[in-house]
C-alpha cells in the first residue's frame, strides 16, 4: 500500500493563528485594565465644616477621603500638598472636596477680614459663607437732601455674625466681612464718616 504525504500547513495559516492569539491577549489586557482602573483610588481632602475665604487652614479643617480616579474632573488637593501658613482662596462649603486652586499662601492672598456694625437687621438667610453686598447710606448735612442708598462693596463674604443675645434679627448685629484690601480705605471712611451700613445677600436685591 501506498501512503501519501500529509501537506504541510501553509504559513499564512500560522501567521493568522498567532494574530488571533495576539488579539485575544491584548483583549483580556484591556479588560483587566479597565476592572482595575475602576477600582483605583487616591487620598483627597475634604473640608470638614465651612470655610471662608482668606481664613487661615491647617490639617485639622479636613479630613482625608478616598476617591474614586474615575469621578474626578479636576485635581484636587492631597494631603501633602496642604502646606504650612495656607488660606483658603475662596470658600469652601463643608463636605466639598478641595481643589488645589482653592488653597494658597497666605503672602499672596488679596483680602483681609473687617467687622462692621449694621444698621439693619441681619436677613435671616446669611450665615458664615454667604456673599453679599456692602450698602452705605450716608447721614445728610444740615439742611442738605438724603443721599440714597449705595453700594460700597458689591462683593464680601460673611466670615462670622456677633448675633445680640441669642437674637440675629436684632435692630443692629455686628458682621466680620471678607474684603479686597482695596476695598478697605473705602469702608473705614463710611464708619468713620457716621453711614449706616447694611449687607444685601447677592442676587436678592441690587
């Protein structure tokens, strides 16, 4: 009996096999990469209460919180990165997690903390944070018109509010406002002037 030669695979064949091969393995690479991409996490801080602008931080106005690298749009702070002699460059709501924009040296900071003394009451919706308005209306000169009312800072945060015995609504309240360090020769004149002073909530009246 006659036995005939097995053919020979042809080397396209091979080729195609470990092409094949090759495409499952960087497959299962990329599906292994994105289950662990999603589980990643990095420390981040977050501001445990409130925090105003220009108010001086340290490590103990946060809390250090994994995040998920996925959820995050921005960078945010790491807990080496909170350097000594930091402030805050605007406020941050307590809970919020705190961008690195939102820290920086006290030496570079433009804004101071001035209190006043309102001759209106408080509305009942500030509270440490909040943005408002700086109004003055000054006292009239013997025999001359009032002046209306005006705008003397057009944009302050509440740092603190004295309340009078346990009383927000009372006739006069005493309010730490941050300010631009602009602003400051400004306000001293209207409270050395006699103006009375009232803050406005932005975006209730103007």
């Amino acid at each position: 009996m006659n036995s005939h030669p097995r053919p020979r695979r042809a080397f396209w064949g091979d080729v195609r096999f470990l092409v094949g091969l090759g495409m499952i393995a960087a497959s299962l690479a990329g599906v292994w990469l994105v289950v662990s991409s999603a589980g990643a996490t990095t420390p981040v801080l977050q501001a445990t209460r409130t925090i105003v602008e220009g108010e001086a931080v340290g490590s103990d106005d946060f809390q250090v919180v994994e995040v998920n690298l996925s959820s995050l749009t921005d960078r945010y702070l790491a807990p080496q990165d909170l350097d000594g002699g930091s402030v805050a460059s605007r406020t941050l709501a307590a809970d919020e997690l705190v961008p690195d924009s939102a820290v920086a040296d006290a030496e570079s900071r433009r804004t101071t903390t001035i209190v006043i003394e309102t001759g209106t009451a408080v509305p009942g919706g500030v509270a440490v944070g909040s943005p408002v308005e700086l109004w003055q209306s000054r006292m009239p000169e013997d025999g001359a018109a009032p002046e209306p009312p005006s705008i003397l800072v057009d944009a302050a945060t509440v740092a603190s509010v004295v309340e009078d015995e346990g009383v927000l609504a009372s006739s006069d309240a005493g309010v730490e406002l941050v300010i631009e360090r602009s602003d400051v020769a400004a306000v001293l004149a209207a409270i050395t002037g006699g103006a009375n002073l009232s803050i406005v909530p932005i975006g209730t009246a103007r």
